[in-house]
C-alpha cells in the first residue's frame, strides 16, 4: 500500500467547513465537506463515504485542491468536440452565402443547406451534417429566409378585384349589454 499524498497545511478543518457553507457550488462543497473530514484526523475511506465515492477518486481530489486550492475543486465545462469547419471554411462559406449561387455553375437557383453541404464537399472534402451547417451559418449571424413565392405573371391590380369585402349591414354588431335581472 502507497502512501497517501498530503494535504496542504495552509488550511484547517474550520477553513474547509466555512469554504464549504459559502460554495454555491453542490459537487464543490461535497469535495471540501470530505476534504475536511481527512483535515479532522479522519481516514480516507471515512472521507470517500462523505464524499459518496472511491478512494481513487478521494486522491484525485486531494491533488486537484493541492495544486488550485479551493477553485480546483470546481468542475469545468469540457472543451467538447473539435469543429468541423475551421476559420478558412467559414470564410469561404460567408463568401459563397453572400455572392449568391450561380445557377450554370451551382445548378441552383437559391441556397438550400442541402446544396452548401455538397458544396462544402466537392470544395473541402468536410462532410458536415445540414443540422451543424445550420449551427455554423447561425453563428455566423444568418438566419433561415424564404421569400413568398409569386407567379412571375402575377398582376397586382388583378388581385385586387379579386378580394372579398362584405357589406356593412353583413358586419358583426357590437356584443348587447346583459340584461338586468328584475
């Protein structure tokens, strides 16, 4: 059996506890409740069962908060997955959005996120989900448009004929006040 690695001597028992009730922090202030209790002359395992976990895990802790001290008790959001598209694919992809599809060259006549996606294929080779296109293009402040659709023949004059309007007598009449009870 290893040694157990040594806790810093510039905090107490009564430091950890106060550290502890100020945390907002949940996992945080389980960590340094059982940090506390080795602080006590606890055991290790008294500690892990504090704490609700290993004594691996009690280790892992001891070195986090040796080296940043309270704050390194704090969980940090992970990085996540790396991007698919780097700053030299976005800047073409801004480029390509805003020049606009040439229909003899793109086969199309608007952007769908379908047709960016093959692009982006045949130019990079990054194959990129429509879902995650669509994150990129969000980030980079588009936002989904369509314009309605109109027949090219279309008379706005035409249309005008065409709309409904009721005679005034056909309106509905304001509602009637409730009658009072004798």
């Amino acid at each position: 059996m290893g040694v157990p690695v040594r806790l810093r001597s510039d905090f107490s028992t009564d430091d950890l506890r106060l550290l502890a009730r100020r945390s907002s922090d949940p996992n945080q202030t389980r960590r340094l409740l059982s940090l506390a209790e080795i602080y006590d002359g606890g055991s290790r395992g008294c500690a892990a069962r504090v704490g609700g976990v290993g004594l691996q895990i009690i280790r892992d802790w001891v070195l986090r908060f040796n080296a940043k001290g309270q704050d390194g008790l704090i969980d940090k959001k992970p990085p996540g997955a790396r991007t698919l598209l780097d700053g030299t694919h976005r800047k073409a992809l801004v480029e390509i959005v805003e020049s606009g599809p040439m229909p003899a060259v793109h086969g199309v006549v608007r952007w769908r996120l379908a047709d960016l996606v093959q692009w982006i294929w045949e130019e990079f080779g990054v194959s990129v989900s429509r879902q995650t296109l669509g994150r990129e293009l969000g980030t980079l402040g588009y936002a989904k448009l369509s314009a309605r659709p109109r027949h090219h023949a279309q008379d706005p004059t035409a249309a005008e004929a065409f709309k409904k309007t009721f005679r005034t007598e056909w309106r509905k009449s304001a509602p009637r006040s409730p009658k009072t009870q004798p």
